[in-house]
C-alpha cells in the first residue's frame, strides 16, 4: 500500500523565524522537462497570519485548483517571478537556468527576503542571504509549495499565450513537454523560435548528423 502524500507544513519557517529570521521565502521552479518556452521560478513570502489553505506541490493539484490557491497566495503574499528564455537555457543548460530564473525572482520581491527555503538539493551560487537546500520541499514546506502554485500558473499562462502565435503544437495543453502530439507536431510543422535547441529531440531534427 502506498504512503499517503505528504501535506506542507510551516516548519521550516517557523524554525526559521526561531533563529531570528524575519521574511522567510520559498522558492520552486517549473519547466525544466519541456522542449520549449522559458523556465519559470517563484518566490514567495507567506504572511503566517494569512496562510492559504489547501497548498500542495503543484503537480498534485487540478488545473482548476491551482488557479483557486494563485489567487489566495497573491492576495495576502509577496511574490517574485522569473524566467528565463530558449535562448538562456541553450547558452547556460537548464540548471544554471533553472538558478537565474530562482534569483530574478527572488530579486522581484517587493521586500528583500533574510532566508531562502528552495526546493531541491542545491543552491544558487548568489543568493542575498541565508538558504536552505529543501529536498523535496514542494510537498513539505508551504511557502515551498505556495511558490511551486505561482510558477506552475505564470509558466501555463505564457504557454497558453504561446500557442495562439504557434498554433498546432498543443501548448496550451501540454505546456511544452515532450507528449506524443508535440513531437509529432514538431515532426510535422518543424522547431519554433521557443523550441530549446540543445534539447537532444529538438537538436536530431536541426542536426541529424550530430549524436
């Protein structure tokens, strides 16, 4: 029998806050699998006076669901966003990406933050305080899992938005990752300018000699 999925708590902010902290932020990116589009990161500082009901990792909520917590999460929190484009992910690779993206939101933040909880199992190498590496954090750490909703939401939307300038891909639904009506799109209709190209199914087609 499977275990149940965890349920994100406070704890690590609370521990945080304990040892002096003040503004405690999660931090969580999306976008690391897709083929295209830009890799997305959240940071989010969560009033422990107002804390969402309902947070889960992202990737066990509906659509639906999602949507309702981004909008519990905004109206009480303090939110960076960032990202990072094609382009970046093929000049860096997708960690290093992935971190950018991290670190611009962090920058984004409307109050700077005075510890990191980000998910995963290592860091930025420039961050503008005390961090911690969660492993993963997005389903035990709220402000964790706050930031994994934010992400998921802002990359969907400007992969939903991407799709009515590049029609047949399905991006929309697929949100860039590698399903079998993207490929065949690709296949069909050829990369777009948000296609990753050093993304191994993207290059074979722009490169078939290469390995």
């Amino acid at each position: 029998m499977s275990a149940a999925p965890q349920i994100p708590d406070f704890s690590f902010e609370r521990l945080a806050i304990a040892q002096g902290a003040c503004r405690v932020v999660g931090v969580d990116e999306v976008g690391r699998g897709p083929l295209c589009g830009p890799v997305t990161a959240a940071a989010v500082w969560l009033d422990p006076a107002h804390l969402p009901e309902g947070l889960r990792d992202s990737k066990r909520l509906s659509a639906k669901a999602r949507l309702a917590l981004s909008a519990q999460i905004r109206a009480h929190a303090d939110i960076g966003i960032g990202h990072c484009s094609p382009a970046e992910i093929d000049a860096l690779n997708i960690l290093q990406a992935s971190f950018l993206a991290m670190q611009r939101a962090i920058a984004a933040l409307a109050v700077p933050p005075d510890h990191l909880l980000i998910d995963g199992n290592r860091l930025p190498a420039s961050l503008p305080c005390g961090a911690e590496a969660v492993v993963k954090g997005d389903g035990r750490s709220m402000s964790i899992a706050a930031a994994s909703i934010i992400a998921k939401t802002a990359r969907d939307a400007i992969m939903t938005d991407l799709a009515q300038k590049y029609p047949g891909y399905g991006w929309e639904r697929n949100a860039g990752y590698p399903t079998n009506c993207h490929l065949n799109a690709i296949a069909e209709l050829g990369p777009t300018p948000e296609h990753r190209r050093s993304f191994k199914p993207i290059r074979k087609i722009l490169c078939p000699d290469s390995t």
